[in-house]
C-alpha cells in the first residue's frame, strides 16, 4: 500500500466534499419552517444562546437534528462501504446483517405492547446489534466468517422479521400504533434531540474508530481472503471486527432514524467514482457524502409541504434513487 | 512436510508427502490436473490444515507462526482469485508490504517504498505502475502477483502455475527472475505444467501422481519415460541431450 500522498488528486476531493459537507449542514440549520439568512446562522453558532429566538431554534432544535442526520448519513455511509469492500460485492447493503430488519420488528412489537416512545432508540439498538450477532453466529465457519453465509443468513432474517412487521402492522389494536410503526419504518428525526445525540454518538464514534483503524486490513481484503491470508493478515479476526464495526454503526443510525434506506447502498458507489476505492479516503469520503445526503434529504422533508414532515427514507429513495440512475446512465453513455 | 497428508472436500488428494525445500534451491512441483499441487503448495504456506503429518519452518510448525511472521518467511502466488477493482499496479504489489507493518499502519515507510521500485524494475512494470490492474492482460496480471511476492522478500517462495498466461518470453523471464531469487539464497516451490521448463529451471523435480509423491530429485532422475507415463496416462519421451539437458515431449507416434 502506497503513501497516502500518492493520492494527491482523491484528497483534494475529499476536502471539497468536507467543504460541501459543511455547506449543506448549515443550509441545513438554516432552513425550516423558520429560515434564517447564513450570517444570522453563523452568528448565533460562534456566540451561543438561547436567549434570542434565533438562538433557541438553533441550539435547542435544528442543531442536534442536523447532527443527527449527519451523524445517521455518516454511520450508514461507512457500514455500507465496509461491507461493501469486505465482501467484494457491490449489491451489499449495511442493512445485510439483519440490523434493520431486527430494529423493526423490536420496535413495532414495542409500540403495540406500549413500550414508552423515549425507550425505543434503546430497544432498537439491542435488536439491533442481537441480530447483527445472530446473522454472524450462522455465517461462522471455523473461525473465519463465510461471505456467502453472510449474505444468506441477513437476507433469510431480514425477511423473516419483515414477515413478522407485517403481521404485527395487521394486528395492531389501534391505528394510532399502526401508524407509529409505519412512521418508524419510513425513517424519520422528527422529535429527535441531544439526548438521542449523545448516546447515538458514542456507539457510532467506536465503530467508525475501528472502522478507520481497519482501513489498511480492508485494502488487503480486496485482493481476496487467501491473498490477504498468504500476505500475513489475520483475516478472521478483520472480518469478525469489520462486521461488528458495520453493525455498530448501523444500530447507532437505525435507533434514531428508523429505516433509511438506499444511503448505505449507493454512497460507495458514488465514492468509489469520487475518490477511488483506497480504503483510507473511501471510508472518510464515506462518511461525509452519506452526511451530505440525509442532512440534505433531512432538510427537504421538513421544509417541502410544512407543517407535515415527509418520511426521511421515503424521500431519500425518491430523489436519491432518480438521482443515481441518472448518474449512472450518463456514465454508461458518456 | 512429513508425512503430508491431505484431503479437499471430505476427499484424501494426498498421503505419506515427504519433501524438503532448502535455501537456493529451486523445486518443481509437477504432475497431472487434480493431482493435488495447488492444495499441497497451500499446506506448504499453512494457508490449509493438513489431514495429517506436519509442516515445519527451520523446525518450527508453521501453524505455530504468528501471521504476519508467516507473510515474512512464506509468500503464496495464485493466478487465480478475485481480480482486485479500482486498484493499480503499484498498489497491488505494494501490498506485498503487508507482512512489515502493523495492521492498523495507515501509511508505508520508506524501505517499503523501495522495495515496490524494485519489484516493479525486476518484471518490467516500472511503465504501467499507474495503469489499473483491471485493465491488463492476464499475462501482465501474472506478472504483477509474481512482482508483489517479490516485493514480500519472503525466504519462501510458492508461485502456482506462474507461466500459465505467459508467453514464451516472459515465462523464461519470469523463471529466470525466480533463479535469480534462489541465487540470493531464497528456496522456491513452482507449480509447473511445461516439463521442459521443468527441467531446464529447476534444481529438483517433484512428481504427484496416484495421491502420492511418486518422486523427488534432479530433473534427470524423475523424468523418465515409463514414470511420466504412468503419471500422465500418455507415453512421454524423454531425450538426455550430450550438454546435460533433458527434452520432453508427447511422444505421438506411439499412442
């Protein structure tokens, strides 16, 4: 593996898209049912209050939404990559690991048994993270971890669970749970704070630590696990952590968001065009084009039709899936 | 190995494997398909769990190796495998680094640095070391892997199949690169189907056959017309030319 240096022309892309990035997460805190020009943003970002109006709409509501958001695009954009890059396979979504598909069957259970709304981010990190370690336990062979199992086990799971939403949707005694569940499902921030903030972070800051001190493992893992082997990796042991990294990450975004979807499929494919597939400007690219994107996406469903909120993941598959077969189709064509 | 034993897919390939692989020594493993060479050049890199017997390096187990202690002292060449995407020349075979640094070592030193140039310089590839890994030949993948096991500067080397895509001119420059390799000192296991090639690099010729070694020695010992016979199923004719060189072929007009 070469000098980061010799990658010259990816980081300057890297800081454009951190440019960008900080872009949209002010436009982001500058628009809402309230938009506020940029200067008054800034201004009440250096000098925080919450004694003026701007200042309370800022830090006590669209600052820690907009973080939030960041923070779901970032964990989803670095799971999807990770995955993505381990198992060779482009069609890998960081939904694989049965993470979702677990979270959403916990928390519709939840909503019908009347768990208390502020609980369920927990419920749904637990699920979350459980299946992610029953899809591995299935996946495990010897000691490694076998790539096809992988697939098949999230698949099998994640369509279970799906079954069992289902049913519960069907089930539920009061429309109301029904649409709390379907609300859940279609992802959504709304009523999300710095508390969701807090416990969020410190889940997604250890996976993407560990995600970035395997970047150099992950490299190894593109030339195939018996090259990566003969070459004096510990494959089973990368494998076993970038999984638990990607669920992680994964159960850190989903608790609070719910399911978006899409994000964790398609940002790798716009990075690896961006910035190539180096594991070590991939993975920070990553994070902040998924950033980008469901800050952006965030943004759009709170300010499109007010006072209604659209569902997050509904919209970013809406715009973001046109969007990336376009993309996709100039390239083709070009 | 002592007493290899080895089985693929619940399937004994190979029992009662003796051989040695000394330092300079250049060792051609030969033989029919399905004979077992690749899976044995596996357990040779413990890269596979042997059915029975032991592997051993400089007298230690090699499944007592640490693993990135293994990349240093054994390096495994396969053509086949995945093909690595949106990575070029130079990075593939800076890969061959890997085993100097530690894991979670976000960037490569200066001797690594150096040791990719000259892997690149020794197989030619100095021109296309931007140029993607996709977008080459097989041949010129061939002769990337062989360059990244270059660039490992393990004192063990097993290439499988190493002039499989190459042509006439780089098979004997990719043979005569690993001559020179064993000339520094380095042993060498390589998977050969061309006998001639055979005969004319290695120092010692090991043939499988029957799910065995049939025989191991100079190349004037095992090539020998009813033992190819035997392991092939067709009559091979053997030619010991007067400078000392041995000439084998199909012989055609005795089927």
């Amino acid at each position: 593996m070469l000098g980061l240096q010799r990658h010259r022309g990816a980081l300057t892309v890297l800081a454009g898209t951190f440019v960008a990035c900080l872009a949209v997460m002010l436009g982001g805190a500058a628009l809402g049912a309230i938009a506020f020009p940029f200067p008054t943003v800034l201004d009440a970002l250096v000098h925080p209050s919450t004694t003026t109006e701007v200042g309370r709409i800022l830090w006590d509501l669209r600052l820690a939404r907009v973080l939030l958001a960041a923070l779901v695009g970032a964990a989803l954009g670095i799971s999807g990559m990770l995955l993505q890059t381990m198992l060779r396979n482009p069609l890998v979504d960081p939904y694989l690991t049965g993470t979702s598909a677990g979270a959403a069957c916990a928390v519709a259970i939840g909503i019908v048994l009347g768990v208390a709304y502020p609980l369920l981010p927990l419920l749904a990190f637990v699920a979350a993270l459980a299946t992610a370690a029953l899809v591995a336990a299935l996946a495990r062979t010897g000691a490694g971890i076998s790539t096809e199992r992988l697939i098949l086990a999230g698949v099998s799971l994640s369509a279970l669970f799906g079954g069992v939403v289902t049913l519960v949707i069907l089930l539920a005694p009061t429309q109301s749970m029904t649409l709390s569940i379907l609300g859940w499902l279609g992802g959504s921030l709304a009523g999300r704070g710095w508390n969701d903030l807090r416990v969020a972070s410190v889940y997604a800051l250890i996976g993407a630590i560990a995600a970035f001190a395997f970047a150099p493992a992950l490299n190894a893992l593109r030339l195939g696990d018996r090259r990566a082997r003969a070459l004096g990796l510990d494959v089973d042991r990368v494998q076993w952590s970038i999984v638990g990294a990607a669920s992680l990450l994964t159960a850190a975004a989903v608790s609070v968001s719910g399911v978006v979807g899409f994000v964790g499929l398609i940002v790798p494919h716009v990075v690896r065009r961006l910035v190539g597939t180096d594991a070590r400007v991939a993975l920070p690219a990553s994070a902040l084009v998924g950033a980008i994107v469901v800050v952006g996406a965030d943004t759009i469903a709170r300010t499109l039709v007010p006072p209604i909120e659209l569902p997050l993941g509904v919209l970013v598959s809406m715009v973001g899936v046109p969007a990336f077969i376009y993309l996709a189709f100039r390239r083709r064509t070009a | 190995m002592r007493a290899g034993a080895l089985a693929y897919g619940g399937c004994r390939v190979l029992e009662q494997v003796d051989l040695d692989v000394r330092p300079g020594e250049l060792l051609a493993l030969v033989g029919p398909n399905g004979a077992g060479k690749s899976t044995l050049l596996r357990a040779l890199a413990g890269l596979m769990e042997l059915d029975g017997g032991q592997v051993a390096v400089d007298g230690r187990a090699i499944g007592a190796l640490g693993a990135r202690e293994r990349g240093r002292i054994v390096s495994l060449v396969e053509a086949e495998g995945p093909v690595p995407a949106g990575m070029t020349v130079a990075e593939v075979v800076a890969m061959g680094r890997l085993p100097y640094r530690a894991w979670w070592r976000w960037a490569s030193g200066d001797g690594d640095r150096a040791a990719v140039d000259v892997a690149l310089e020794r197989l030619g590839l100095v021109g296309m070391a931007s140029r993607s890994f996709e977008e080459l030949s097989s041949g010129e993948r061939q002769r990337v892997w062989i360059a990244l096991a270059v660039a490992q500067n393990a004192t063990l080397l097993l290439l499988d199949e190493p002039t499989s895509h190459l042509d006439v001119r780089h098979a004997y420059d990719a043979l005569t690169l690993v001559r020179t390799l064993v000339a520094d000192g380095k042993g060498a296991v390589v998977v050969l189907h061309d006998l001639n090639l055979a005969a004319a690099f290695a120092d010692r010729v090991a043939l499988l056959g029957a799910r065995t070694l049939l025989a191991c020695g100079s190349p004037h010992e095992v090539l020998e017309e009813t033992r190819l016979q035997a392991a092939y199923g067709i009559p091979i004719a053997v030619r010991h030319e007067p400078d000392g060189r041995v000439v084998t072929f199909v012989d055609v007009a005795a089927r």
